[in-house]
C-alpha cells in the first residue's frame, strides 16, 4: 500500500514539475515575445525634435518661414524613414521674438518635455540666451540665422550655424562696387542699421571696402531696434542723396518703410541692398509695392534658382505644398530646411542620439551637405564652406548677380532702375 502510494506520489511530482516546467517556458516564451515587441515598438517611437521660433512680434515673418523650412524637411524625412527608423515629431512654440520668453521656452522642451533634440531659434540675438540654455543641458544647438558674432563669441561650445557668417555678408557686394571703374564707381554712400547683432557687424566690414576704394560716407547712423517709426532716419537718408544705401535691416517692414519714404521724396540710389527682407519672396513684393522691388540687392548663401538637385527638389515640394512660384520661395526656408539635412547626417554617423558625440562629430571637421551648399565647421561653430553670393531683384524675379562671372550669376542692374 505504501508502495503503491510512493508511485502514486511521484507521479504527481512529475506531472506537476512538467506542468511547471511547461508554465515557465511559456512565461519565458511570453516574455522574450513581449520584450521583442517592446524593443520594435521603442526602435520606431517617435523622435521629438523641439524648436522655439518668433511666429509672433517682430521677427514673425522669418520664424513663420523656418516653421515651415523645418516642416517641409521633417515630412521629407519621415518619408525617407526618420531618424534611425523613428518617426520625427516637431514641437515648436512662439517666442515673440522674445529673449526672455525663448529662454523660457528652451527650459520647457529640454528641461521638462525631454525632447531628443533642438533647432536653433531665428536671429543671432535669441539664439545666444537659448544656446546657454541647451549648454547648461549638454544639447547641440544646431541654426540657420545664429551666425553673428556674438553667438561665436559667447564661449559657448555647443551651437553651430549652417549658413555663412554673418560678419562677410556684405563683401562680395562691397568688393563689386570697389572694382567698377572709378568714371562709374559711386562717390557716397550712407550706412543706417538696425542695433541687432545679426546686422550691425556687416556694416564696418562693407564701410572698410568701400571707403577705401574712395567711396565717401556720408551718413553713418544706427537706430534703436525698438524703433517703430523708421520715417526720420530714413528722410535723413534721402536728404543726403547718397549715390548707394547700405541698411542694416532684419525684417520685411524695416525696408518696405524705407523703400517707401524714399519714393516719397523722390530720392532713388543707383544702388540699395538690404541685408534682410529682400529674400523674402513674395511678401517683399507686395509691401514693397509690385514693381518697386526691382533693382534691391540683398546678400544671401541661397535663392530659389540656385542649381543643385536637392534644392531645386525642395523648391518644387515647397510650391506643391504652400503655392505660389518659385521665386516667392525666400531664403529662410532653405536655411530652416539645411539645419534639419545637417542634423540628420550627425545623428547618423553617429548611430544615435547622444548629444556629446553629435557635438563631437560636428567640429570633427566632417565636410556636410544641404539645400545651401557644402556646410564645414570650425571649432567655433561657423561655416566657413560656402560662398557669398548677392542677389538682385530684376523684373519680378531675384537673381544671383554677384560674383559676376559665377556659375548662375547674371548682369547686375546699375544703376538702380526707377520706383514704380
């Protein structure tokens, strides 16, 4: 009977461990399956990359056009697969064009959202205080308009701009007028800028060039960028009759302002360029005044025309998405769209998203490619790759005028040709 029972016992035994054993291989089994599907489900989670830009105030009409030089790009890419598989998902708030409020937003996307990754805002001057804040977190801060001095000088280690310095804007402009024939070359001119960081340092750069080729200047001014009233300064312009206008502009508004007290006082330079505003498209045209724009010099790394299979691409998708013509495609958009190409080549040279070893990869002195041209930093954080080039609005159109003799450039038109 005890016999009997020992058998009885083990059987039990046996059939239980096998029913255990069949009950921990199919947890481990069911396991294994669910970290599977976990780590497919974490190698295509979306990528947020967070962005704060001036959709409001007095850098709205830029920032409006990076939102969508970052959205264009980022549809494109998430055509093309993500980053490393991961969908992008942008997160853009309005700053204003606040510095207070931009540091403000930085701390939120990095500090509380954790977003994987930053875009620089618009404008050298909100870049610096949001550059700090990504340093303070250990974030590359990648822009397209963050190239004055000031950011360069700021000691910071982290921030890189894919367009050209701003400080050499204005030179191959300068050197054009400095190499015409001293029976045609200008006698005055008259530099005015706006106190912003982006503007002001081309100004002395261009001035140097052309005073010493005999250029005179006589008006010299830099208003407050708080000015909302440019009519004074601008009448001050007009009552020197310079034989060229240098202005230190930001915006669409600062030159339409300009451009319409000059044609108020009948005053018409042979030659005017702006260093902002020009490039942007179709909404320079009509504050201008159609017509009105043609003859305007603006200096840029980039137009609409500029031939190169990646632009040209970006150019066509911009027009089948948001309209219009190629033309009304302004500069903003390809600098916005370049920060995204740069971005996504670090990410995946360096198989991920660790911010030190994209910083590190950035200044490895790796050449990058964009819609702009060739991107090359130093160990500050400038492009010195690409060239400037200067545009001039002829007939409705901007076009790459300057260096003459350039692959794409056409005739300058000088004298300036009258308002409408």
């Amino acid at each position: 009977m005890r016999v009997l029972q020992r058998i009885k016992s083990v059987r039990v035994l046996s059939i239980s461990g096998a029913l255990l054993c069949a009950v921990v291989l199919a947890w481990v089994g069911n396991h294994s399956n669910a970290s599977a599907h976990q780590a497919r489900m974490a190698s295509g989670s979306p990528i947020t990359i967070g962005a704060s830009l001036s959709l409001s105030g007095d850098f709205s009409a830029d920032g409006q056009a990076y939102q969508k030089g970052y959205e264009l790009w980022a549809s494109d890419q998430n055509k093309a697969g993500g980053l490393l598989g991961h969908p992008i998902k942008l997160d853009i708030i309005s700053d204003a064009s606040s510095t207070s409020q931009v540091v403000t937003n930085y701390e939120k996307l990095i500090g509380s959202d954790k977003d994987q990754l930053v875009f620089a805002p618009f404008s050298t001057l909100l870049t610096v205080p949001a550059a700090r804040v990504a340093a303070r977190y250990g974030y590359a801060m990648v822009g397209g308009s963050d190239g004055g001095p000031t950011v360069f000088s700021a000691g910071l280690k982290n921030v890189f701009d894919v367009s050209i310095p701003v400080k050499n804007n204005l030179v191959t402009f300068a050197n054009w007028i400095a190499s015409m024939p001293a029976s045609k070359r200008p006698k005055t001119a008259a530099y005015v800028t706006v106190n912003d960081p982006f503007t002001q340092p081309q100004l002395p750069v261009a001035q140097a060039i052309l005073k010493k080729a005999g250029v005179k200047t006589v008006l010299s001014k830099v208003f407050p960028e708080e000015a909302t009233d440019y009519s004074a300064i601008a009448n001050d312009v007009a009552t020197a009759k310079p034989d060229i206008v240098i202005l230190g502009s930001v915006d669409v508004p600062t030159v339409s302002a300009f451009t319409h007290v000059f044609i108020q006082q009948h005053y018409n330079p042979k030659a005017f360029i702006a260093t902002s505003g020009p490039d942007q498209g179709q909404q320079f045209i009509n504050a201008v005044g159609a017509g009105n724009e043609n003859g305007i010099f603006v200096p840029n790394g980039w137009y609409p025309g500029f031939k190169k299979a990646d632009s040209e691409k970006m150019v066509k998708e911009y027009v089948a998405k948001y309209g219009g013509t190629p033309s009304g495609v302004n500069a903003d958009i390809a600098e916005g769209y370049s920060v995204g190409q740069v971005l996504t080549q670090a990410v995946k040279a360096t198989g991920g998203f660790n911010q030190q070893k994209i910083i590190k990869y950035l200044k490895s002195n790796v050449t990058l490619n964009s819609v702009q041209g060739p991107v090359k930093f130093n160990n500050l954080g400038e492009n010195l790759a690409q060239q400037t080039l200067t545009f001039q609005w002829q007939n409705g159109t901007l076009k790459q005028v300057i260096p003459t003799g350039t692959a794409g450039s056409v005739t300058p038109q000088y004298p300036k040709p009258a308002w409408k």
